[in-house]
C-alpha cells in the first residue's frame, strides 16, 4: 500500500460546482495536513495547512482532517475556471521531514 | 515577507554534461531548504534536504549532489547528466521542520 493515495483524476466540473478532493493515508503518526495547487509549469502553491483533525476554512475553500479514518479533503465552494490546476496534498509527522505527497488531482472548471 | 527563486526556468543539457541549478530564499534567515523532482504522473520526489549551511541529507542514491554554501542559498548539481535526470525540479523552503514548504517555480530541465 503506498503512504498517500490520490485519484490522479481528471476531474471536470461546471462553474459554480462545488468540488470534493480526497487524500487517504496509510501512516498513522501523520500530524500536519496540507493541500498545495499547482499551475502548469508552475511551482506548487500552499493553499491549506492543518495539524491534527478537525476543520479548517478559508474564503472558498474547506480542509477537513479525519484521523481515525486516515482520510483528508479539500473542498472548493462556487469553484471557477481559475480553479482549473492540478492539487496535491501533503503530509509529514511532528518534528520530522520530509514532506509525503500524492501523485495530485487534476481538476478542470468550466466556464 | 519572503520570496524563492529558481533559475533557469527552462534547460536543455545533452547527456554527460554538468549542471548546476540555484535557489535562493529571501527574507528569511535559517531556512530549510529542499530539493525535489518532479516527473509526470510520479508525484513529487524529495531528492535533497538541508537545515543549515553545509549540512546536506540526502533521500535517494542518485547521480546529483546539493550544496548549501551560504545560509540562503541551495545549489543542485551534477558531473555528468543522464537521460533519466530530465525532469522538473522544484527548490523550496521552510521556516522549521514543523512548518509548511513554500515551493518556487522550478526549472524544467530537458536531457537529448
């Protein structure tokens, strides 16, 4: 079983929609939960960052920590064509490093 | 606040040619830094990592190397590239190791 499971997608929503991402994990000492988006060509942008379980929001987007079932989402409310970008979540143990990641999900909004 | 840049954004090397890629992290001091690769559809590979200036851990056994010669500065390098080196490399950093990484935008390197 690999550490971090991710649905590589494509996933293709109409504007307005909102969307669900979903990351299961296989490591239970898993404390700190990220969701970063990336652009084509481009770097990976941290949107999200969360320790332990619980819920956390920001503007459009929501990023919810279960622990016990080893599963974190991201959800996008009134998603937009700007939203088109491949998302990746992360996560690392307390006072260690590196970063596990998944492979991303590549999400296109249509206008 | 604190910036990352990766430069070049785009290289094209032939095979057995040296590299060198640099990274540097403004407004920040002590950073961690991180090196990782990227290939379509295998996610992101940490290949190197570093939490102060001389000190370089390495991931995975490889044909690269990083060095960290001054506090804000990662460089990734390489004697000879192979075939298998091309890919999109990604610099980022960190403020401890509980934080989270702030990426820049990559340098997409291409090997004929």
């Amino acid at each position: 079983q690999k550490e971090v499971e991710q649905d590589p997608g494509p996933l293709s929503v109409p504007e307005g929609a909102i969307v669900s991402l979903n990351c299961t994990y296989s490591n239970s000492a898993f404390q700190y939960f990220m969701w970063y988006r990336q652009y084509s060509r481009k770097g990976p942008e941290l949107l999200m960052y969360t320790y332990s379980s619980g819920n956390k929001e920001d503007g459009r987007f929501t990023a919810q920590v279960d622990k016990s079932s080893k599963y974190i989402s991201l959800f996008i409310r009134d998603s937009q064509p700007s939203d088109s970008a491949t998302y990746l979540c992360a996560m690392s143990v307390i006072g260690n490093t590196p970063l596990v990641f998944g492979k991303g999900t590549r999400l296109s909004v249509i206008a | 606040s604190q910036t990352i840049h990766q430069w070049p954004a785009t290289l094209v090397q032939p095979v057995g040619s040296p590299l060198s890629l640099e990274c540097t992290v403004e407004g920040t001091s002590n950073p961690n830094l991180y090196w990782y690769r990227q290939a379509a559809g295998r996610g992101l590979q940490l290949l190197f990592y570093s939490v102060g200036i001389g000190q370089i851990s390495s991931e995975v056994p490889q044909n690269l190397s990083a060095s960290r010669p001054q506090d804000r500065q990662f460089i990734l390098s390489s004697k000879k590239l192979l075939l298998s080196d091309s890919g999109f490399y990604l610099c980022a950093w960190s403020g401890n190791s509980n934080q989270p990484q702030h990426f820049g935008d990559g340098t997409r390197l291409s090997i004929l």
